[in-house]
C-alpha cells in the first residue's frame, strides 16, 4: 500500500477512500469526513466554493499526509480535498487511516486535517442565504527560517 492523495472537483467518494487503506496488520481503520455546514460565524451559509492552486495543493497534501505516515509508521492512509462549487451537507475533505493500533489513526488523522487547514492552498468561499459571500479569512502559514 502507500500514501494516497488528490485534490480536484470530483464529489468525494467515502467508500473509495476508505477502500484505500486497511491491511491484517491493522486493528484501527478510520474516516474523517469534512462536510458542508450550514451555518458560519452566526450567518446561515447556503453552500461553499474552493478554489486552490491546484498543483501547489496537490503537492502539499502529498508532503503533509507523507509527514503524518513517517510520524505515526503508517503508508496505509488516503486524503482526498474538493475544489469547485459545493452543496450543503457534501463532503470536502475525506482522511482515510489505518494502523496497527486507534491512538495513532485518530492522532494522524487530526494532524493531517490541522495541517490541511494551515498549510494547504486551498480558499473558501461561503455563500450565504441572504445573497452575500465571503472568502473565509486563512491563517498565514509560517515561512521557513523565520520565527
């Protein structure tokens, strides 16, 4: 098995990411899935766009879901981002885990997730139900060498 990733417009297919990773060695298999809400900040959201520097983000997700794989001695886990315009209640972000033992997929899984939010170039827009929408301000990623 290895690390799988991918980025792009597709709808999320769970039962395929989850299909990527799981091996006799492993006791714990997990799936995040990140779904479209409908409310943010108090406002009540009708859907979400991202948009993403697509071959940046592709070779960022690759990087942090290699990092969460040598961190917790797994290359049995999948992780999936949409881009383009989706609806309420439709997955965004999909992180399929599997290791000998649950500390270390649920511990991977939140690190890939958590560094998905601060480190992937990936922007969303919400769109509310009174018409309005917003870019949701992102955190500003941390430059090597710099404090």
């Amino acid at each position: 098995m290895a690390v799988w990733t991918h980025v792009g417009p597709e709808s999320i297919d769970t039962a395929g990411v989850l299909a990527r990773v799981g091996d006799h060695r492993d006791g714990a298999v997990i799936l995040f899935v990140g779904t479209v809400r409908n409310h943010a900040d108090g406002r009540r959201v009708s859907g979400m766009t991202y948009e993403a520097y697509a071959s940046m983000a592709g070779a960022v997700l690759a990087e942090i879901a290699h990092e969460a794989g040598a961190r917790w001695e797994t290359d049995r886990m999948a992780v999936v981002h949409r881009t383009g315009a989706l609806e309420l209640g439709e997955a965004s972000v999909a992180i399929a885990v599997s290791t000998p033992h649950r500390d270390a997929a649920y511990e991977a899984s939140r690190y890939v997730i958590e560094q998905i939010k601060e480190r992937l170039p990936v922007w969303k827009h919400e769109h509310y139900v009174d018409g309005d929408s917003r870019w949701v301000p992102g955190r500003i990623p941390p430059t090597p060498g710099t404090p």
